[in-house]
C-alpha cells in the first residue's frame, strides 16, 4: 500500500514541496565549495546577529482588464501591491520601511495612460501608474504586477543592505544580480533540483538548525551560493522535507563572507519558524514576514472599496 504524507502549506497555497527527485539538476553546480566531503553541518555556537532585516511584498489584483484598441483586445489588470521590512533586534522586531503602490499593467507593449480613479465621495483617489509587458498571454499581466512587486523588494533589500549585519529576502535573488550586500535570499518552495540525488538524500536527515554545505550555482548572468536548512520539523502526517528551506546568497561575496551568513542564519532563523496555529505556510513562513506580510495587505486598502472607485471609473469612461 502506498504511504500518504501531507504537503504542509494550506491547499489555498501553491505546494510547498514540487521538487522531483528523480529530476536531474537544473544548473551546473559546484559542490565542493565549502567542504569535499558532503555531510550535515550543525548550527554553530554563539549569538545570533544583533539586527536583521526581514523584506518582503504583498500583491493583489483589484481588477482585470480587457484593452481593445484597432489593433485588437489585450488582456490587462490593475493591481496594488506593498514592499517593506521587520528588524528584528535582540528581542523586539518593528515593521519599517513600508511602501504601497499600483500598477495599470497590459500586455503587448502598446503605450497606455495613467488610470486615476477617484473614491467615493470624491476625498481622494488612487492612481495606477502604467506597466506594460510585452507579452500577450492571459497570465502575462499577473506576472508584470509580480515583477513590479519583486523589484521593489530587490531595491528595499539592496539599500537596507548597506546598514545592515544581514537581510532575509523572502524569495530567490533573481532581482538582485551580483550584489556584494549582506543579503540572503529564502526559498521556501522546494521546486527546482539543484542537487544529485544521493546529495538531495541529506535533507530529510537534516537536524533542527543544521544545514548542508554551500554549493556554488554556476548561473552565467549571476553566480549564486547556496544551501539547504531545516527550520523546524514537520508532524508524522507530513514529508520528511517539511520545514527545509532553500537559502542563497551572491556568487560576488567571497565564501568566508557567505559562510559567515549561513551559520548566522543557522543560529537565527529556527527561532522564527512559524507554527500551523497561526500560518497556513507554516514552519517554512517566518513570523517576522508572516507579520509583515500581514501588515502590508492592510495597508493595500479596502478591496471592496477599490472595485467600486474602478467601476465607477469605468463606467465614465465608457459613457463619454
């Protein structure tokens, strides 16, 4: 009979574990970087750092759009979304640096306005700055308001980067290029193989705060350093991999650099795991981005209240 394990990510999320085994890796890497022999590397002693910077983005699509012009219809949406960060320092963590902004994103990279629209009663109004994407796919507006969204953590964890030991951006690097700032980048979505399997092996046997050694991912547009940590354990229900993130830093740092981010990371990041009581994305979901997070969608507005200052916006355009 076969064994039935639970994805640990609530089913409203996208699953937390896609990665198959059986798949070869997706990149050249190099996995000797740090130590020839390829086994379990504890979290070290000591402190952890006195001050972290966690950043991360929220995103919401207000409404879609179709965009018919003589040259044809194109698929569009206007969308909100929020960047920011929590410092984390000692015992007490801060919400700070939090920024809103919305976007008119279209496909197939014809020139279009600024949309304002303005809310009931006439007190204000929300403006949608114009995005386009060169795509024309139904998907390709989404994907336009996830790059926006993504860059502006890229710029957020690039400047925080020039105050701080080190900053924990939620998701892969790839907005950052070959930065030489203190940043590594959380993965908490096992997806892409990078490792052979008997290496791939090691991660269910990973102990609470250890990790594996930092390989070395041989991108041509930018070199990355990376490796495996268990954050917490999951229940007997779920998979052994529950709990294991994927972190990575710049290939631009030097390895005693990178080291020195992972063993902090070691020392920090299983105190943060967060709990199935209070995040569907849990352990994997840190507390100081699942709070973020939480803050940023208040900030975004009242959904309900957007929709109408659209469609009333809509509805004038359509009756001039």
């Amino acid at each position: 009979m076969p064994t039935f394990r639970l994805d640990p990510f609530a089913a409203d999320y996208d699953a937390a574990i896609q990665l198959n085994e059986t798949d070869e890796p997706t990149a050249a890497v190099d996995l000797t970087v740090e130590k020839a022999e390829w086994a379990a590397v504890p979290p070290p002693p000591g402190a952890g750092p006195a001050s972290v910077f966690f950043v991360d983005g929220v995103r919401r699509v207000e409404h879609r759009l179709l965009v018919e012009s003589e040259d044809g219809t194109r698929f569009g949406l206007l969308g909100s979304f929020g960047v920011g960060a929590t410092r984390v320092a000692r015992k007490a963590a801060q919400v700070t640096h939090e920024a809103v902004g919305r976007v008119c994103v279209v496909g197939g990279g014809s020139i279009v306005p600024r949309v304002t629209a303005p809310v009931a009663g006439g007190r204000s109004s929300l403006t949608f700055e114009p995005r386009l994407v060169p795509e024309t796919t139904p998907v390709a507006p989404l994907d336009g308001l996830q790059t926006v969204m993504r860059e502006g953590e890229a710029r957020l964890a690039e400047q925080l980067g020039r105050e701080a030991e080190m900053v924990v951006l939620d998701g892969p690097l790839t907005f950052l290029g070959s930065t030489t700032s203190p940043i590594v980048g959380l993965v908490k979505r096992l997806m892409r193989p990078y490792l052979p399997s008997a290496e791939a092996s090691l991660l269910r046997r990973l102990a609470v705060g250890a990790r594996t050694p930092l390989f070395l991912i041989q991108d041509a547009r930018a070199p990355r350093y990376s490796w495996y940590h268990r954050l917490a354990h999951g229940r007997s229900i779920e998979s052994a991999l529950t709990g294991v993130v994927r972190l990575e830093a710049s290939g631009a740092l030097s390895l005693d650099h990178v080291r020195a981010l992972a063993d902090a990371a070691s020392r920090l990041l299983p105190r943060l795991a967060s709990d199935a009581a209070h995040d569907p994305r849990a352990p994997s979901n840190l507390v100081p981005i699942g709070g973020l997070e939480q803050r940023l969608r208040r900030l975004l507005g009242d959904p309900a209240l957007i929709r109408r200052a659209i469609e009333a916006w809509l509805s004038r355009e359509a009756s001039a």
